[in-house]
C-alpha cells in the first residue's frame, strides 16, 4: 500500500518536472509577458527594470534552474499580475471548483446510472429510447450554448435561480463553501448540471452497455434461477458488476471536470480556478499557469489512486499490491 | 424517490427566494474585467485605477467628459515658472473619521514611485515632480523640474491614500498584498471597502461623511462576469442591475426590452493603423523590389483616402463608433477642430499610389489583434479589403493581444492596427507615446512601433507641455496633431469607439468618456 503511493508520488514529481519544461518554453515562445504588463504607459528605462525585478532578463534556462530551486523548498513564485504568491492566489480558488466539480460528478451519477440501467433494461421501450436520444444530444451540445439556454431557460424567463457567480458561502473546517446556503445550492444547480451534463450522457451509455451485457451472464441467470428477487439481482448482482469500468471513467473525468470546467466557470461568472488559468494565460502570468498545472497534476495523481482503491473494494479480484506496473 | 419528490417545491420556493434581489438600496454591476489589485498605485492599467476612484479621491477629477473639476483640492495654479500651489478642501474625513490634510498629499506622491513590482508604475504621474512643501495644513506647492502646465492633468488620475493608514515599514507604507486585503484601505471617497471575493465579487459601502453629493446606495457590489452573453443575462434576470461593455449586436434586443435601459457614449479610445516609416527594407511588403513604401508620405495618404470610415462605423461597428480625425475626440483640450476625418476617395488614392512609383500597388500584410478591442477581426478584414480594392494587396495576420504586442514590440510589422486610450483627457500625452520620435529613457514614442518620426513634431510638443500659458499650449499642441495626421500621415485615426452601458430600469446611469464604470454615476430612476 505504501509502496504504491510513494510510487505515484516519484511519479507526479517526473510529471511535474516535465511539465513546467514545457510551460516555460510554451510561454516563452508565445510572447514576453513585460509586453502584456507594462502597456504604452512605461519607459524603456522602466521596462528593462520591471524585466529585471520580475527575472525575465535572464536566459530562459536560468529562470527555469532558479523556480526550480524555489519549489524545492516550497515557493511556487510570486505572480507577475498580482504580485501575490501564485499557489495562495490557486488555492483561493480551488474550493469552488472543486465543490462545482463534485456537484456535477454526484448529479452525473445519481441521475445517470438510474437512466442507463433502465435504457439497459428496457431498450426498446419508449423511455429507454428518450434516455439515449437526451444522452446523444448531451454529447453533442457544446456546454457554452447548453449553458446560455439553462441560463436564459430558469433566470431570464422563468427568474427562477441566478444566472451567475457563486452564493453566500460557510466556512466548513477552514474552507468557503456554498453547498450548505440555500443561496449557495440555487447558485450552484445550473452551472452544476451544465458541467454535470456531457458526464452523465457518458455514465448512461457506460451503464446501458454494462447492464445489457450483465443480463446475459450466467451468474445473474443463477441468481434468478436461485429464485433471488429481481430487485435483488438488478440492485446488487448487477449493479456491482457495471460500476467497475463507470468508476474508471469517472475517475478520469473527474479530473477532467477540475482541470476543464474553464467553459461552464466562464458562461456562469463561477470564481473558479478555470476561470483563473484562462485570466492568467491571457496576461502571460506564468508563475500561475505553472503552479496551477502542479496543482491539477496532484489532483489528478490522487484521483488515480482513489480509483484503485476503489477498484480494489469492488472487486475483489484486483490487488494492489501485486500491480507491478 | 417519492420522498424526494416531496422536496423539489421546496427547493424551488428556497431557489425563488434565493433569487429575489437583495436590499432595494443595494446596487450590483456586473463588470466585464476585475482590478487585479486594490492597491491603487499598483498597476497604470485603466480598470484598476478607475475602481480605485470609489474608495480613493483624486486631488482633481474628471468629469464624464474628462474635463478637469476640483476634488480633494479646491484650487490650483501656477505661483512660479516651475512652482504649482494647491489649496485642499477642508473638513474632509477619511472612512476611519481622520482629517484630510496636505500630509496625506504628499505621502501619497512619495508612495506611488515606491510601490515594488509594479508591472507598469503610475510614476510616470509624479516623476515632474522635484520637491514638496507643506506650507499649511491645507496648502501645498509643488516644485517641478521643468515648467509643466500639465500637472493637473496628471494629478487626475490617480487616488490619495491617508498617511496615518497607509504607513508601514517599508518604503510603500502598507504592502500592495495588505492592501488586497483590505488592511489600509482607507480613502476619503464616496464608498468605504467591505471585502473582496476574488473572481466573485467586490463589496463597498457608503461612505456616510463623504464630502461630495450623497451616495444613494448603502452597498454596492460589483462581480466579474467576463463573457458579454453572460453579462446581458446577468442583466436580464435580475441578478444586476447595471452592465458595462454591451457588445453591438445586443444592443438592438436590450433598447427594444421595456425593463432595461442602454446609456451610451463616446468613448476615448481611439483604434488607428501605423506604418513602418523607419525602415529601408520592410519585413511585411512584396513587389516593390526591396523599396519600403510606407517612408513616402502619400502612400500612408493613400492608403487613409483608400478606407471608408463611414463603412467601417455603420456596418461593421453597428453605429456604435464615430469616424476620426485625430488621437483625441473633439471636445477633449488640444483637439484641432480644423481636421477632419479623410474621406473615401479610391480614384485619388490610386492616383498618389501611381504619383509615388506603385501604380499596380504591392503586396502587404497587416498586423491586428484578434480580441481585446471591439470587433477587432472584422475590422482588420475590412481595411484589407479595401486596401486591396486600390491595388495594394493585403491579407491579414492576426494574432490574439499577447502575442501582438511581442510582435508590434519586435518590430514584425509593416502596417498594424492598435487602440489607444486618452488617460489624461487632452491631446499632449497620447501623441507623446505614440508620434514623438521613441526614445529609451523617457515615455516618448514608447509605442510608436512604426518608429515615425519628425523632429518638428517632437518639437511643438516639447514647447506644449512646458508652454506656461494655456492657451498656446493647445495651439502648439493642436499644431503637432495636423502634422501627423494631415501633412506626414504619420498614423491612419480610424474611429472612436462608442461603449454602451445597460442598467435595469429602475436605475439610470450617466456614461462616461474614460470607459470607467462609477458607481457615482448610477441613480435611482425616479
């Protein structure tokens, strides 16, 4: 068990490593962020000054040596806009993404494996139909339309929840959330369900496919043979088997769904840190494009173990300790 | 399930009254950026200065027109050819109930300098500036190096922060990052500072002892929404009760919706097209066996007859711009009121083409933006073509701002598209950054990318910012503005833009020149 996560932390160190080459060289090959910052307003005298005190005067390998020594003992960089520390201006942000994330990942879930289990139940009903036509529809909707029309559809005509930012929040062991204000959870349902929605056209499919080929293994015609209620066999026999490749793909999309809400953050005004990454790619603020990077590498590094975790509590089959990998 | 469906008309009760606005006395504005900083002499970039205005008074302010009105000082004027005496207004207290006094003046000239990292320092305000003299507690006389009329001008656009508030241990007094979050952010303005959510919201309150006119909002809360669509829907749903920057194609839907009112106006941004009139060889030109056309005078002229303002305005920025003759919008002081926008006139333009040695034109390709300006691709498309309509062959090379100004900065371009801003509501500055011949160790010619040059220009403006009577100094400065722009075409002025505002219609709203979005300037609609 230790052993695997000290694997996967030496792992994330490599990734990390790699890429803040390539931001760095990315950045830097895109355009000098003094251009960006300083504006028709600044002498030459002053440019080559701010150049200096922000460490852009030196060879791009030099700056990339010196943040790496930075982060060995913990700084992450000052950003060049804000001139605070990039990773408290990231972690600032971090607790509404990650509730939106969550939000979204549970009303995928809560409502997508109902509504797949029931397309893999019934294909050929009429409700079984429905559900694959929305999951296609959820699919190809691109989220920022998807988002002005729930927007339009339950603020604008109907003024019935708020088109835009985040509720009252409480302070939860240190962290900002919103999900325990009513003013918070009527903020939080449209710009949820709108991340929640290309996801929850992945799970139906996922759990329409998995459900119909479980039906028609041996151990659920045992169960049934066994004379097992059908709510037995559907709920725990089937249920159990389906969720294995759904975990998976949520995982993943979990860190998807951290790392790219920037669209749904963006249409919903939602102070997240995808709207962040894109204000600081915009001003070239390198420092918070690299610390933000790290951050979602972490994220997505954590979210992998919890999935293996997890795949090793739903079947039993799978053991850790022996992945050589 | 069915326990759940016993909740959902709850929920939506709870949503509903989530949802109903907040106190009536309440105003929220939905704003299309957010100041990176609340420390006001952090960063010279306009949306952080102009937010800084309801927490922090200028000693002279701007009207919406950018005419120049007394604030924290009543009075100014020249007692010396280098010497300015400036009387403050007594009686006026700090959010925190502290007098005003000239101490707080002056602390605040040697903040500015001061601040650390600042990505572009608004010393270039203070930098005329040789020496302070508190004669009373409320008069001032400043000493500047040279004769500079201009001094007013420049003490308009920047904030007095309280000495007794803003000290520190540093040389800035209290840190921009203690600043950001809310230590020492303490001003004489009309609204106090509440808190700051990043990316959520900035909340202010009224100042009860402001000197000015009575606020009528007890808060004000201003949230980032950057996305124009979203800012509109913001709008419509209630949700704010005042947006800035309503793009063009919205405005038809938002003038014709009897709960929302659009307030517009002129605004100082000016978007103009430049040259490469340095070179001898031109990175962007073909077809004209390694000659740069751009150094003679009437291909530049060519080239503005060659471009139909009238076009660009009414179809391409919806009406939502006006034509220009110069940097500076008519009403602002050192306009020249003889010049007028050049008109589109193809047969004389291919006539000076032919006069200069290209009567089949050439080839060229236009640098431009493709955002951050208003409508920027469409624009670029539409010069090319007209371009191309006389013979000279332009495609567009367009990259997003970033990437722009590197370039612009790298001299890449031939001819390139830009915007400008009239900070300081007159003539002399804007053609001082962006006509006088660039030099490294002053502010002249800092983004004259197109390294234009005459030295008779350079000239007018030197003796227009040290002119001492003010009256010659706009002639001399409305002198430089007609040889750039009529005699040497040294930039093609497009138009001004228009911004359009939209509030909900139990508010008014009085749009300004700056662009600025003031709580100020919003009422209750009677």
């Amino acid at each position: 068990m230790t052993v695997v996560i000290l694997r996967r932390l030496f792992q994330a160190v490599g990734v990390v490593f790699t890429m803040s080459v390539l931001v760095f060289i990315g950045v830097y090959a895109i355009a000098n962020p003094i251009d960006v910052l300083a504006g028709g307003q600044s002498s030459g005298v002053e440019r080559e000054a701010l150049s200096r005190a922000l460490g852009l005067d030196r060879p791009i390998w030099t700056q990339f040596f010196i943040f790496l020594g930075k982060l060995a003992s913990g700084d992450f960089g000052r950003s060049f806009v804000a001139n605070e520390p990039a990773i408290h201006i990231i972690l600032d942000r971090m607790p509404a993404t990650l509730e939106l994330a969550f939000v979204a990942m549970f009303l995928s879930i809560v409502l997508g494996i109902p509504l797949g289990m029931l397309a893999g139940l019934r294909p050929n009903s009429f409700a079984g139909r429905s559900v694959m036509v929305g999951s296609i529809l959820g699919f190809s909707l691109p989220t920022f339309w998807v988002g002005l029309m729930l927007i339009l559809i339950f603020a604008v005509y109907l003024g019935i929840l708020p088109a835009t930012g985040r509720g009252d929040t409480v302070t939860v062991l240190g962290v900002q959330l919103s999900i325990f204000t009513w003013d918070g959870l009527s903020h939080i349902i449209l710009p949820a369900f709108n991340l929640a929605l290309f996801k929850m056209a992945l799970v139906i499919r996922l759990t329409r496919a998995g459900t119909r080929e479980a039906l028609l293994q041996d151990y659920v015609k045992y169960a049934r043979a066994k004379g097992l209620s059908e709510r037995r066999v559907i709920g725990v026999h089937v249920l159990r088997n389906i969720l294995i490749p759904v975990v998976t793909v949520l995982g993943l999309e979990l860190g998807n769904v951290v790392a790219f809400a920037v669209v749904t953050e963006r249409v919903f005004a939602w102070p997240g840190m995808g709207k962040l990454l894109i204000d600081s790619i915009e001003l070239l603020d390198r420092p918070v494009i690299v610390a933000y990077l790290i951050v979602i590498v972490f994220v997505f590094v954590i979210i992998n173990l919890v999935v293996d975790l997890l795949y090793s509590f739903l079947d039993p089959r799978v053991r850790l300790a022996e992945q050589r990998a | 399930m069915s326990a759940f469906l016993r909740w959902v008309p709850a929920i939506l009760v709870a949503a509903c009254l989530a949802a109903a606005p907040a106190r009536a006395a309440d105003l929220r504005i939905g704003l299309s950026a957010e100041p990176s900083s609340m420390d006001p002499h952090y960063h010279n970039a306009w949306i952080n200065v102009s937010f800084s205005f309801h927490i922090f008074d200028r000693l002279i302010e701007q009207d919406e027109r950018q005419n120049l009105r007394p604030g924290l000082a009543l009075s100014w004027k020249m007692v010396g050819e280098r010497v300015w005496e400036f009387k403050l207004r007594q009686g006026v207290k700090f959010h925190d109930g502290a007098a005003f006094t000239a101490e707080d003046v002056v602390f605040t000239l040697k903040r500015i300098p001061a601040v650390p990292n600042s990505p572009s320092s608004l010393g270039v305000y203070t930098s005329s500036i040789e020496s302070m003299e508190i004669v009373d507690l409320y008069t001032l006389r400043i000493t500047t190096k040279a004769p500079y009329p201009l001094l007013p001008r420049d003490f308009s656009v920047f904030g007095i922060m309280g000495k007794k508030q803003a000290s520190g241990p540093v040389p800035e007094g209290k840190t921009t990052q203690q600043l950001n979050a809310g230590d020492g952010l303490v001003g004489t303005g009309p609204y106090k500072f509440v808190e700051w959510v990043k990316g959520d919201r900035i909340v202010l309150a009224r100042h009860p002892d402001y000197w000015g006119d009575k606020q009528p909002w007890d808060r004000v809360i201003f949230k980032p929404i950057r996305a124009s669509g979203a800012r509109v829907a913001a709008l419509l749903s209630g949700d704010v009760d005042l947006i800035e920057g309503v793009s063009p194609p919205d405005l038809p839907r938002l003038r014709q919706d009897s709960n929302v009112k659009v307030w517009d106006s002129i605004s100082n941004v000016a978007m103009y097209i430049m040259f490469d009139s340095f070179r001898d060889e031109t990175p962007g030109v073909s077809g004209t066996n390694g000659k740069n056309p751009f150094k003679d005078s009437r291909v530049r002229k060519a080239l503005s007859l060659a471009i139909n303002r009238e076009a660009i305005v009414s179809r391409i920025m919806e009406g939502m711009a006006t034509p220009a003759a110069e940097v500076v919008p008519p009403f602002m002081f050192g306009a020249n009121p003889d010049l007028k926008p050049d008109p589109y006139d193809p047969d004389e333009a291919k006539k000076l083409l032919a006069a200069a040695g290209y009567p089949n034109g050439f080839k060229l390709v236009l640098g431009a933006p493709s955002d951050r300006y208003v409508r920027i691709s469409e624009i670029s498309q539409a010069v090319a073509s007209m371009w191309s309509r006389v013979g000279v062959q332009t495609s567009v090379d367009a990259s997003t701002i970033t990437t722009f100004f590197t370039r612009r900065n790298k001299y890449e371009f031939s001819a390139f598209l830009g915007g400008s801003l009239a900070y300081t509501g007159e003539m002399s500055f804007l053609l001082k950054v962006v006509a006088a011949t660039p030099t490294a160790n002053s502010l002249h010619g800092v983004i004259n990318k197109g390294r234009y040059s005459n030295p008779k220009v350079d000239e007018l403006l030197h003796a227009a910012v040290s002119a001492t009577d003010e009256e010659k100094s706009r002639k001399l400065m409305q002198e430089a503005s007609r040889i750039v722009m009529k005699e040497d075409h040294g930039m093609l002025v497009l138009h001004f833009d228009k911004r359009a505002w939209a509030t909900r219609s139990t508010v008014t709203y009085n749009p300004r020149v700056d662009t600025s979005t003031f709580a100020m300037e919003a009422k209750p609609a009677k």
